[in-house]
C-alpha cells in the first residue's frame, strides 16, 4: 500500500455503500451485505414471528384449494395438496404433505420478496430458517421449502 492509500473501514464504508451502484458493486468486493446493510442474521424465534405477523395473515383462506396430488389441477374432494392464495387470488402456497409426494412451495413473487427485504438472507440462512418454519407452522419434516414463480407452477400442472 503506498502511503496515500489506505484501507476503507466498515464506518466509512457503510456511510458510502448507497451513494451509487459503483460504490455498492466495490463495496460488496470488500464486505458482506449484512455487513453494508447492518442487518443480521435472525434467530429462528425472530423469523417465525415475522412470518406469523407479516405473511400468515396476507392468506385468504376461503380462498383455498384442494389439489390433485398427480396433476396439480383442483380436486372437488379433499387431498393432502394444498394451495393457499390472498384476498387478491394471487398464489401464495403449495404444499403437500403426503409422506411420499411432499413440497412446500411458496410464491417468489409474493412471498419471497417480504421476508428477504426484510432480513436480506444468504440463500443457506434462507433455506434453514423456512424449512424450520414450515417443520413449525405446516408439520413438514424432511422438507426444503422451495420459492417458485406461477409460471413453473402452472407449467409443472401442464406436464
């Protein structure tokens, strides 16, 4: 290091990492996210409670829907497929808690962005944090919670 350089400390850089996207682009070379943005990894207690308080209540549950476990189309009898939406019809869950067939799948449109706005998560602080969660709320064991758009489940249906 020559001897008008220095090194940028956490203070300094924090100050500067929303001034511009360069600076965050440099900033992020240095320093983690959580870091820059002060923002720490929740405890799982903190991310259940958010999503009991945030995103439970976003559900519209006479809005809910019955699947067919094979072809995800809606059945007219009970299943162990469910799909929960809001008041606005948009898709929220799917899940399925049968022992050989089963998914938790939660909308990236309309769930994924609250809760990483919010705790801005790894994708491994994500993935341990909501499988807890739906082990929790959804009695899902051995399932990893997975986001994904209405267009792969529609397309998924589809096949």
């Amino acid at each position: 290091m020559s001897e008008n350089t220095r090194e940028i400390t956490l203070e300094e850089a924090k100050k500067l990492y929303n001034s511009s996207e360069e600076a965050k682009v440099f900033l992020l070379s240095k320093f983690t996210k959580e870091e820059l943005e002060g923002k720490a990894v929740p405890s799982q207690e903190e991310f259940n409670k958010f999503f009991e308080e945030n995103i439970f209540p976003l559900i519209d549950y006479s809005k809910t829907k019955f699947l067919d476990c094979n072809n995800g189309k809606i059945s007219k009898i009970p299943t162990s497929r469910i799909e929960l939406k809001n008041s606005n019809n948009e898709w929220l869950f799917d899940y399925n808690y049968d022992q050989k067939n089963t998914h938790f799948w939660y909308s990236y449109y309309n769930i994924y962005p609250i809760f990483m706005n919010e705790f801005s998560l790894q994708d491994v602080d994500r993935d341990r944090l909501t499988k807890s969660l739906v082990e929790k709320h959804f009695n899902l064991r051995d399932t990893q919670p997975q986001y994904w758009s209405i267009r792969q489940v529609l397309w998924l249906r589809n096949t």
